[in-house]
C-alpha cells in the first residue's frame, strides 16, 4: 500500500476546508464590518485547531486506523456510533442543500432559460 505524502495530504486538507460556506463568509460577515469579522474568523480558526489536536489524540491512542465512526464507537459505545452516523447523514443532506440552492442561484439565466426559477 502506497503511503500519501504530506503535499498530498495538505492538498486534501485545503480542499476539504474551501467549501461553499467558505466562499460565502466574507459576502455574510461583511455588514458587521472589517474586525469584527476578522475577530470571528480568528476565534474560528482557534476551535477548529482546538477540535483538530482533540481528534489527532482519539486518532493516536487508537491501536489500528481508524475513521470518526469507529472512533465514536472507541469512545462513546454502540449509541456513539450511531449518533455520529446520524450527524454524519445530517451534515451530507444539509451541504447537498446548500449546494443545490447555491448552483440554482448562479445558474439561473444561464443555460436553459426555460428552467430558470420564476421571478
């Protein structure tokens, strides 16, 4: 089995952490103004850090690989596992929305205009 690099794994990194609520943020935070905003991203950054080392522990501790499911399971038992499952459905279903509400908005007036919401 060929071991990942550690360009390969910034790249997914990067890319798992650019989404589509990450484009939208500077259009949401924009009213409140320039440091508040920046404030918020700062504290961000610090809880998404703060999650990451917590879930490197659970990782490192555990004697095989292993993935957050089974990391749940590990760790909080059967019902563990399926509340992650739960959340993990949940999450999917919710970016899927997004991303199908955000890719009507921008193709509406594009290709087909007979499929164009109405105004």
């Amino acid at each position: 089995m060929k071991t990942g690099t550690f360009w390969g794994g910034a790249l997914l990194v990067a890319g798992t952490a650019i989404g589509g609520g990450m484009l939208a943020l500077p259009v949401l935070t924009a009213p409140g103004g320039f440091f508040p905003a920046i404030l918020i991203y700062i504290l961000s950054a610090f809880f998404m850090g703060a999650t990451a080392l917590l879930f490197m522990e659970v990782f490192l501790w555990s004697p095989q690989e292993v993935n957050l499911v089974s990391m749940a399971q590990m760790t909080l038992g059967r019902a563990g596992k399926i509340v992650v499952w739960l959340l993990y459905l949940f999450f999917f279903y919710s970016l899927v929305v997004a991303y199908i509400g955000g890719g009507r908005q921008s193709r509406s007036g594009g290709f087909c205009p007979r499929f164009d919401p109405p105004t």
